[in-house]
C-alpha cells in the first residue's frame, strides 16, 4: 500500500508539467500554422 500512495504523489506531482507541455505541443502543431496562415491572409 505504500508503494501505492508513493505512486500516486508521484502523478500528482508530475501532472502539471505533463499538462504544461502537451499544451505546449498542441500549441506549436496546431495553433501556431494556423495563425500563420491568419497573418498571410491579412497581409495579402
């Protein structure tokens, strides 16, 4: 049961950081071309 509740603060610990860099990811792969595309078709 110890290894258990170690375990667990672990996830909880390293949750935010998973987070922070999937939204990262998301953000480069995703948003970011479309903005790109957004600033071209403004400029054009």
């Amino acid at each position: 049961m110890l290894i258990f509740g170690r375990l667990m603060v672990f996830f909880f610990t390293v949750k935010p950081f998973v987070n922070g860099g999937t939204s990262c990811m998301l953000t480069t792969c995703v948003i970011q071309p479309i903005d790109m595309i957004k600033v071209r078709i403004q400029l054009g």
